[in-house]
C-alpha cells in the first residue's frame, strides 16, 4: 500500500514539473509574440504614414529607382 501511494506523489510531483516547464515556455512564447506584434504594429505605422520608408523598402526590395536616378552595372 505504501508503494502505491509513493509511486502516486512521484508520479503526480513528476505531472507538476513537467506542467510548470511547459507554462514557462508557453510564457516565453507570449512575450516574443507580444514584441514582435509591436514591431509589427511599428512598421505599420511607417507604412501608412511615411512615404520615405515606403520609398526604402521600394528601393531595397523591389529594386527601384528615383526619377532620374543613373544606374550603373559593373561586371566582374
């Protein structure tokens, strides 16, 4: 009786420690969601209210140029 009732605390101590660990990770996880959510929200604004981000991103990512920009190909 005794052993049944041991091996139930360790069974049951073992069930809380592995729920602590995962509520820990799981509380990790919300606080990087909740900063990249306000970086997120950060370019948003840049998005929608400065045209000069939106020319940068144009530029980096698009490879777009300006009105009367001279582009100018080296090869190797």
């Amino acid at each position: 009786m005794v052993c049944v009732l041991v091996g139930s605390v360790i069974s049951e101590t073992t069930q809380i420690l592995f729920l602590r660990n995962k509520n820990a990770d799981i509380k990790e996880e919300i606080r990087n969601k909740k900063n990249h959510n306000r970086l997120l929200k950060a370019e948003l604004l840049l998005l929608e209210n400065d045209t000069r981000y939106i020319s940068i991103l144009a530029r980096k990512n698009l490879g777009m140029i300006r009105h009367g920009e001279k582009i100018y190909k080296f090869s190797n």
